[in-house]
C-alpha cells in the first residue's frame, strides 16, 4: 500500500487566504497541502486500491493522526507525508527525507518532466520535524513531498505559494503514485 498522509489541522485561530492571480497568500500550513493532495487523489488517474489518502489531526501537537495511521503500516508499505516546506529553491516541488536510496533512484529516473529537488535529509529552515519521524518506525520506505512557500515563517505568518506549484505537485504525486506501485510489485 502507499499512503498519502497529509495533515488539516493548524496552529492559528483565524485562517486568511488571498488569491493574488499567480499565486495564493495566506495561512497555507497545510491547507495547500490538503488542496494539492485532493487534487491528484480526486484526479481519477490513482489506483484507489493501492493507494490511501489520509487526513491526519495532531501534526501541530502530537502527531496523533500520524500515530494512528503508523500503526497500520507494514515494512513494505511507502509513506508519502505532503506538507508545505520553505527550503529555498525555485523549482515547482521538493522531496525531503528520501533516505531509501532504491525510491531516490526511482524517482530521479521517473520524474524528469518536472521541476524539483531532491534530498536525502531535510534542508527546510523553518522546520525539520513532520510526520516521517513517525512512518519511520514502521518503515524505511517515506519521503516528503513539500511544497515551496516564500515570505516567512509558514507556522507563524502569511506566506505566498505559486499556483503553478500546486498543480504540478498534484501531477508529480499521481506519476509518483504509479510509479511505486510498480515497484512494490
């Protein structure tokens, strides 16, 4: 199984979003995570037999929601956990915690229609913890897919996000999706 795991809750009282043309602004931590994540599960181009779309609770806190999913996962099931990300880049995606080097590899080779970086550790400035540090203790097999946001502390204040970069994420996890499927079999 791959699981998509992305958290909806947030650590602000009131929740602000402006659409600016190109780009949206606002309270994006993980609004636009869930956004992107819908639009690829909702695509109808995922194998909705293999693969498990979760919103999960807790992330600001105690990562109650990731908790509960871990402790369904197997050695062999993969961990996408979606979120946003400030590593500074100008590319439309970045994957962060690909430790297994067999994924890493994979995704190189797969992805090369899209703009992104790729990391074997968490170059984020903002913050290093999400919810990997759970899946890694039922699997070897998560990354993180983060999506760019510019202007600041995500956690703290309003930050931009292109629209370009919501659309192609979503595209990305859908290839990303089929290709693992391959090889889980």
């Amino acid at each position: 199984m791959i699981l998509i795991s992305v958290h909806g809750d947030t650590n602000f009282n009131e929740i602000k979003l402006y659409d600016r043309g190109d780009s949206f602004e606002g309270h994006l931590d993980n609004y636009v995570g869930v956004y992107a994540a819908m639009k690829a599960f909702f695509s109808g181009e995922m194998n909705s037999d293999n693969v498990k779309m979760v919103i999960t609770y807790g992330e600001e806190v105690d990562m109650a929601g990731a908790r509960e999913e871990a402790a369904k996962l197997t050695s062999n099931d993969i961990a996408i956990v979606m979120d946003v990300t400030a590593t500074p880049t100008e590319k439309d995606f970045v994957i962060e915690k690909c430790e297994n080097k067999n994924i890493r590899k994979i995704l190189d080779e797969e992805l090369k229609e899209f703009s992104y970086d790729i990391y074997e550790g968490c170059p984020d400035p903002v913050s290093n913890m999400d919810e990997c540090e759970i899946y890694r203790k039922k699997t070897d097999k998560f990354f993180f897919l983060g999506i760019p946001v510019f202007g600041g502390d995500y956690n703290a204040e309003f930050v931009s996000v292109k629209k370009r970069t919501i659309d192609e994420t979503a595209k990305a996890l859908v290839k990303i999706c089929k290709v693992l499927e391959e090889y889980q079999s």
